[in-house]
C-alpha cells in the first residue's frame, strides 16, 4: 500500500495550482487532517510511522459511483491521506467532474496521466487532489491528501 503513496515523497518541489476551491473540505468524508484514528478502522499494513487502514463498514461509493476499495494513510499517528481506487471508466467520470467544479488541473509529467488540483490556503487546511492514471495494481487512484503533509514527509525524506 505504501507505494501507492511513495511517489508523492519526491525530493521535487509540490505543485501548486489555483483552483476554486468550492466544497474541498480539509479531509475526507468526516475525517480532518490530523485526526487519529477512530474507532470502526482496521490496520491493513504498516511501514514505520506509515499506518494504513480500512473502515469496517466502509460506504464503497464515491461521487455516487461504486469503487473498488478506500485505503486511509496515518502517519505518526495521524490522519494525513485518502486513496479511492476505482476502475478506468470511473476515472473517467470523476476527472470530468473534477475539471467542472476545480477548473484545469497540473500535470507535473505530461508523459505520467497524474493531475493535481491544490486548495487552501492555511497549513491546516491546505489539501490536493490527485487523480493517476492507472496506477501499477492496474486500477486508477485519486488520493486526497493534507499538503502539509507531503511537505513534511519529503523534509523527512530528504534527511534520511
């Protein structure tokens, strides 16, 4: 499951776009960046500090469309990450309506289907949207993640 989220632990610069930020709201669901971890929530790996959990009773629909699984990242003991993975034609459905309600997003590598969209404009509340394209278990992933976060991790990162 890390590696799902690895790539986003690189030593470059995160991407930054203005967007509208509309309803993004910092976290997922009922869930803010920084919370621990509630009850209701199984460990499915670990990695150090990296925690990844399901929800027991997970509502396996995102957008009104069905997903495949939702995987939640907690490091150092707190919710930092969401990835919702889904078939292609999902994917397909919600890039369109993420460009309808957040305008254009980045492509940090024209050569990689990643697209970015950032919001917020506090620490606390600062998230992006990533959608990839397909990722390497063959599904596509969106990962909602706090940008306080990745930013923290790649200063870890980069030390070690």
């Amino acid at each position: 499951m890390k590696k799902l989220f690895q790539s986003l632990f690189g030593k470059e610069e995160p991407v930054r776009v203005a967007g509208k930020s509309g309803d993004v709201k910092p976290g997922f669901r009922e869930l803010n960046w920084g919370d621990g971890v509630k009850p209701g929530f199984e460990a499915v790996d670990q990695d150090g500090d990296d925690k990844f959990y399901k929800r027991l009773t997970e509502n396996l629909h995102f957008m009104g469309r069905p997903v495949s699984e939702i995987v939640y990242w907690y490091w150092q003991g707190k919710f930092r990450a969401v990835a919702v993975k889904m078939p292609g034609p999902m994917s397909e459905a919600v890039h369109k309506t993420l460009m309808l309600r957040y305008g254009q997003p980045a492509q940090p590598n024209p050569a990689v289907l990643t697209f970015v969209w950032s919001f917020g404009d506090t620490d606390a509340e600062a998230t992006s949207v990533m959608l990839r394209k397909p990722n390497a278990s063959g599904q596509d992933a969106m990962i909602i993640i706090s940008s306080k976060a990745i930013e923290a991790r790649r200063k870890q990162e980069s030390a070690r």
